[in-house]
C-alpha cells in the first residue's frame, strides 16, 4: 500500500467501504417503505435500485487484487440475460419470472459458498494445515477486522489456523439451502411455464420419507464438512442431495399452492444470503438477505392463512385424495341444477344493475382476458354502473397476481378491493361477476365442515343479489372440490373461455 | 471486559435487521405483493457482492474462476431484471392523473419507462 496516493488509502479504507454499505442498506430499507403505497412505490423501486449500485461499487473498491475482466464478463453475461428478460416478460407470465429470478439467485448463493469451500475449506474443522497468516489477501478480501488475521490473538472457539468454525457453518448452510432454493425454483418454473406437469408429482406416502431421508442426508455432510472433511466430493454431494430435496419438495406442489411455495423459496433464497453474508462478514449481504427472508416469510405466512392450511401440509403435499371424494360426493348430490345463460342475457344483467363487483382468478390470466375485463368496465362505466374488482389473496398462481394483470389494462388502483374490503360489499352487489376464480369462492369453505377447504376465508360471493360465473366447465377446480355456488339458484353459468366471453357480453353491451 | 467479536457484531446486525424487515415489509398492501417479490428478488442479487469479493481473491484455480463467473451473472440478473421489471410494474400501479376515468396515457406511460432504464443502466 505504501506507494497509493492518499485518496486511494482511504477509497479501499475499511471504514469507507462499510460506511457505503450502511448507506446502501438504508436506501434498501427506505426503498422497501415506498412499496407502502402505490403513488410512493416507483419511487422506491429506484432509490433501492441506487443503494444496489453504492453497494456494489464499495465492493469493487474493495477488491483491489483485480480479475477485473472476469467480473466484467459475469456482469455482461447477466446484463445481457436479464433485461431483455424484464423488459419483454408479458404480465400474465410473472409468477414464472419471479420463480427463475429466485432459482438463479439460490444458484449464485451456492455457486459461491462453493468457491469458499474451494478456497478456504482445507482449513474447515480442526484438522487446519494452511495458516490464514500465509494469506493475508483472504483477510483482505475477505473485509476481516484485525482479531481473525492476526492469529494470536483469536479466541478458543476458534480453530487455530483456519476460518472460524462458525463461517463454516453459516458457509455450509447457504450451500445447502441455496441449492434446495435454485433447483426449487426451478422446479416451480416448469410447472408455471408449463414445461413441467402442473398436477403434483410425488411417491405418494412415501414422498415425506424421501424428503426426509434427503435432508438428513444433506445436514449430515454439511455437517462432517463444518467438521474437517476436506473432501470436494462430499461437498458435491451434499449440493447434489440439497438438488434433490429441492425438487422433492416442489414437485408434489400442485398449482393452486403455488402462491406459497414461490413465497417460500423467497424466503430461502435470503436466508441462505444472509448466512453468506455472515460467512463472508458483509453486513450489507446480511441485512439485505435479512429483508427478503423477512418479506418471504410474511408472505408464505399470509398465502397460508388465506388456504387454511398449514405451511408443512403445503410442503408434504397431498390435497388431491380427501378432495378428489369429496368432489365426487358433491357431483353425485347436485348434478342437473345448473343454470346456464348467455353473454346476451348477462349483459342484460349488467346493464341494469347498479353495483356491479369482477372476482377474477388464475382463469382470467391463462386466458389474458385483463384487457377484454377493463373494456367491458369501460362499457359499464357509460351506463354509471359502479365497478370494483375483489381480489382473493391467493387468487392466480403469486401474491398479488391479480393486481398486478389488471393494473397492466390500466384499471385504477382504487377500484381493486382486498378481501376484507370486498367482504362486505357484496350484500350490496347487484350482480357479482366471477371470471374464472373457483374455489376462492366456494360456500363450502363456511357451510360444510366435511369439505377439505372448510375454514379457508373465501370472498362471499354467494351475498351478492345475483352471480354470474364465466368458466370453461363444469370441471371442479384445483382442489378437485365441486363448487357449490354453481347450484345456487341465483347464479347463472356462462361458458366459454374467459376472453372471448368478456368481449361478447362487451359487444352486447354497446348494442343494447 | 467484553469483546464483541466479528460473530456477534454480525449475528446482533441479522437479528435487528430480521426485526426492521418485518415492520417494513408488514405495511406493503396486498395489492404491492407481486412488484414486492420481484423487488425483493432484485435485492436478494445482492450475493453479487458476494462473488465479486471472491473474485478479488488472488490463487484462484480456474474452475473456481469459471464458478465465480456464472454467480457473478446470476447476481446481476437478479438485479438488474429485477428492478426493471419491478420498475415496468410499479409504472401501472401509478395513480393515473385526472381520476379513474382516465383512459390508456400511452405516451406519458412510454416517457417515464425510458426514464427508469436510463438510470439502471448508469448504475
């Protein structure tokens, strides 16, 4: 360092650096409180996006060794993929990009603890044979404050000679989940890209064996590895293991929980940063993958509670038995009571209602019907009917799902009603339009205590003075659970696919 | 006396910040949940940094440089994707100007999405 300009010293000083990052972190966070409404949200889109550049330039201040070609090749690489990924993705695609996202950051997660193992897990456990002291650019780089590269003075909790045990804990630890998150991910990809079957895969009651036996599996190599195993092979083997629990978690998750599992793997991908972030002693990694673990843990919680179901009943799968009886008992009580109708007559309906309320699910956005919905708004609107949209949690396959299709046709944010919001209004809905949602607004879940969603808060459609259900069949949902707000006397069917009906009833609305 | 080492110092920072992120996250509507996940998808490319430390490493064999290469990308299209497309989402939950009856604003719409990707690419 001695023959650094001044200006230099203090650039790559410590002290700098982490002061940068502190900066950054306060721009995530206060980035993260503009997301508290729509009008502050862009705004804080950006100023996160700016704490991630401060970030990332006080880390290549840092690294002072170079490899600089290789760090600009990684990050044209990833240039190159994600914005025209971001920019081209289509609305109704964005659980899927949401789960890719995620899988190549777990990826990333992994990828490095790796490398760390590569460098500096000959020094794992209490087998040490290298000296940090004959690596000074590992404390360098490695950001350490003087108490771990100067070997005297380390404590008795920590090797002689090696990285503290407790890095290769939380080092050990990212792998592992990292991997789990990366090929999890992955694995909700194809099922939302329909690459992969979306129905559950699995071993049936075996399936929470396997899952089991692989994560023991998993912890117990990471566990010799922490111990002193110095073997790349092993190291291997346990991300291949973690690989496997990965898609067996996800595999056997059936579209409708898809919601939850996507929040889920959320919530890993940040856990597993924030344990890098401690292996690597870089608060900003910590608090920032302390964020999205957080926001993934609310989220997989809410998506939960809106089910009624319980997190690890999600994850060991199995909603297909109980429910496909249970559908075939409703079959065999209701059929023949069914009342269909046409676009003609429910344009009618419209016409002369005063409230009209759209409960839209996973249907209108395979059908991208979003646009076709806001023009018959529009429509109806001319006619001074009131329009508002209830949206259902874990309507369409991720949180917010709905919203965000039916922002993309410009309907006012105002207009789109939460659960609770909507709740009440039904009772002075005149007809309630249900475009492609099933079992979010199945009576079932309140009145019949032997159905498998009995419980699960479901929007009230059935309040409502009439009801009008856009939907391709009579084919039960998801759940396999037959719906019985279908027989309801005041409920007529309209089949058809859930665009090409929306634009019917739109054109015999502007001929009436 | 005692000593905050590097591990406790580290393990106060991810407890409090577990705490912050729970009050933060807790006032985003349900309606912000999707550009949420991809915002937090973005922030999570934080690991970039991660790869670019290790980078900085000097006897790096080349597997491990190749390794290192590809989380470096990962990272980046993590963020970079990831605050664009948040950007591109959180453009439709604007209030639009004039109310509810407004209509499609497809030049206004156009001039602030080619705002926002001037900046990410500068940073």
């Amino acid at each position: 360092m001695t023959g650094l300009a001044p200006a230099t010293v203090f650039l790559q000083s410590e002290s700098f650096i982490y002061v940068l990052y502190i900066v950054a972190v306060a721009l995530f966070i206060q980035g993260l409180r503009g997301l508290a409404g729509p009008t502050t949200a862009v705004r804080g889109n950006r100023i996160a996006a700016v704490g991630m550049g401060i970030a990332v330039i006080a880390t290549l201040l840092n690294s002072s060794e170079g490899n600089w070609g290789l760090i600009a090749l990684g990050i044209a690489l990833g240039v190159a993929v994600g914005v025209p990924a971001a920019r081209q993705v289509k609305m109704t695609a964005m659980p899927q990009m949401v789960a890719l996202f995620n899988g190549v950051g777990g990826g990333a997660v992994a990828l490095i603890s790796w490398v760390e193992f590569r460098h500096y897990g000959s020094t794992y456990g209490s087998h040490a044979i290298h000296s940090v002291i004959d690596h000074p650019a590992s404390c360098v780089a490695r950001n350490r404050f003087e108490e771990e590269c100067s070997s005297a003075l380390i404590p008795t909790s920590v090797h002689i000679g090696g990285v503290p045990t407790y890095v290769a804990i939380f080092s050990v630890f990212a792998a592992i989940v990292g991997s789990v998150s990366f090929w999890g991910s992955n694995i909700a990809f194809g099922k939302l890209q329909e690459i992969i079957p979306g129905r559950p895969i699995s071993f049936g009651s075996a399936q929470q064996i396997v899952n089991f036996v692989l994560l023991i599996l998993a912890l117990a190599a990471g566990i010799d590895l922490v111990a002193g195993a110095h073997s790349e092979l092993l190291f291997i083997g346990m991300l291949l293991v973690a690989a496997l629990l990965g898609n067996a978690v996800v595999l056997p998750i059936g579209g409708a929980d898809m919601p939850v599992v996507i929040s889920m793997l959320n919530a890993f991908t940040g856990l597993s940063a924030a344990a890098t972030g401690v292996a690597l002693n870089n608060p900003a990694l910590i608090v920032a993958g302390m964020i999205v673990g957080a926001s993934g843990s609310i989220l997989t919680n809410l998506m939960a509670t809106a089910m009624n179901r319980s997190i690890p009943a999600i994850v060991a799968g199995g909603f297909g038995g109980g429910g496909a009886v249970a559908g075939a008992e409703g079959a065999g009580e209701h059929a023949g009571t069914v009342r269909s109708t046409t676009a003609a007559d429910a344009a009618i309906q419209l016409a002369y209602a005063n409230r009209v309320m759209i409960v839209p699910g996973y249907g209108m956005a395979v059908a991208q019907a979003q646009h076709a919905v806001r023009e018959l708004t529009k429509e109806l609107e001319k006619r001074q009917v009131e329009v508002s949209y209830a949206i259902h949690p874990v309507a369409g396959r991720m949180p917010g799902h709905m919203n965000v299709l039916l922002a993309e046709a410009d309907v006012p944010y105002d207009q789109l009603k939460e659960m609770d919001e909507a709740n009440p209004e039904f009772q002075r809905t005149d007809v309630a339009l249900v475009i492609g949602a099933n079992d979010v607004t199945n009576p079932a879940a309140k009145n019949t205590p032997s159905s498998p969603i009995y419980g699960m808060p479901i929007l009230e459609v059935a309040d409502s003075h009439s009801v009008i259900v856009i939907k391709r069949s009579m084919n039960p949902g998801f759940a396999g659970i037959e719906n019985e707000l279908y027989f309801d006397p005041k409920t007529a069917m309209l089949f058809g696919d859930a665009k090409s009906a929306v634009s019917e009833i739109t054109a015999e609305l502007a001929q009436l | 006396m005692i000593l905050a080492s590097t591990l406790t110092t580290n393990l106060a920072i991810l407890v409090l910040a577990g705490f912050i992120g729970f009050v933060v996250i807790s006032k985003v509507p349900n309606t912000l949940h999707t550009p949420l996940m991809s915002g937090t998808n973005a922030i999570h490319g934080i690991v970039l940094l991660g790869g670019l430390l290790l980078l900085g490493l000097t006897e790096l064999g080349a597997f491990s440089k190749a390794l290192l290469v590809i989380a470096v990308a990962f990272g980046t299209i993590n963020i970079v994707g990831g605050f664009l497309v948040t950007d591109r989402m959180l453009e439709m939950f604007k209030v639009k100007p004039g109310g509810r009856d407004t209509g499609k604003d497809g030049g206004d719409g156009g001039e602030a999405k080619s705002a926002g990707d001037g900046r990410e690419g500068g940073s």
